[in-house]
C-alpha cells in the first residue's frame, strides 16, 4: 500500500523536474526552470514530457511524484515513447491496463536524489556498471559509452540519458531517449 502511494508522489517529482535547470549532452543546451515546483510540475511545464504527463495521470501517479521525495525519476521523452510500437501508448493509459502502466512508470523512478555526478561516479566506482533499484521494484544497470550513460533494463533494451539534472523540488529528472521496460 506505501509503494502505491509513493508511485503518484515519484512521478509527479519526474514533471516538476524537467522544467528545472537542465543540460543536453548532444547541444549542451540549458534550459531554466522553476525549484519549486515538484517532478509533475516540471514535466507538466516542458512540452517534451507531454506523453509522460499524460500517462503519469493515467496512472495516477500525480499525487506520489508530488509528495516531498526525494526521487530521480529516468523520464523519457515524447520521442522516446514514439519508438514504441504504434498504438502501445494508447493501450497502456486504458483504465483497464492501469497496473501495466504504473509498473512501467515507477521502473523509471528511483528513491533518493542522484545527479549525473552521482550516477557517473557509482558506475567508475563498481568497475564500469552499477545496478540501480527502481521504485517498481526491478533493477536498471547503468553504464558509460562515449562519455554518455546508458541504462539497460532487464529484457536488454538500452537508453541513453540525454538530459541530466533537472531539478525539482522534491528530486532530479534525467531525460532518456527510450522508454525501459520491467520485467
């Protein structure tokens, strides 16, 4: 029933910290936003998060991403959900697949605060790859390629963090260009 909770609380941190300080590692673009504001809030206020708002609600996420946290949420992109098979996004935001969703969404999220210092400094730190514990329960395996992270998820399926340090105030958002998948 706790993690129930925490699940909305988790991904509305993940919202309100895309729309805080943020910088690309393809453009090293910065992007500005608001420290109070929760995960939610910030992905609500970045037009790139727009899928992932709209299936947090789904969910019913809303209300745990925006409880005090603190969580590093991996939270992909419209782009990343893009490369999902046509139609999976809609099927998984039905009431009837609600479960489904929130597993998939909390795999994304993580407690504590981690910045990319952080994630980069645990991956060098356990010879090149660190298993992270997600709230959903499963594990994400993180490492470096070209100066980049790279998450895998259990199935093998890789994403890149494009985005890091986001920041929001109750957490961290780093922006993935997949979507990684729970067992």
């Amino acid at each position: 029933m706790r993690l129930k909770n925490l699940i909305p609380s988790v991904l509305v941190a993940l919202f309100i910290t895309t729309s805080v300080l943020a910088t690309t590692t393809n453009s090293k673009k910065v992007v500005k936003t608001n420290t109070e504001e929760t995960i939610v809030g910030v992905a609500i206020g970045n037009k790139d998060f727009s899928t992932l708002v709209a299936a947090v609600k789904a969910a019913g996420l809303v209300e745990t991403l925006s409880s005090t946290g603190p969580f590093t949420v991996f939270a992909p992109t419209n782009a990343a959900f893009n490369k999902l098979p046509e139609g999976t996004v809609g099927t998984l935001v039905k009431k009837e697949n609600k479960e489904l969703l929130t597993a998939i969404l909390t795999y994304h999220v993580v407690a504590g605060k981690f910045s990319a210092k952080d994630v980069v400094a645990a991956i060098k730190a356990n010879k090149g790859s660190f298993v992270i514990k997600t709230v959903q329960g499963g594990n994400l395996t993180a490492t470096l390629s070209n100066g980049k992270v790279i998450l895998t998820d259990v199935k093998g399926n890789t994403s890149t963090v494009v985005i890091t340090d986001v920041k929001a105030s109750n957490g961290i958002i780093h922006a993935i260009d997949s979507v990684v998948m729970p067992q």
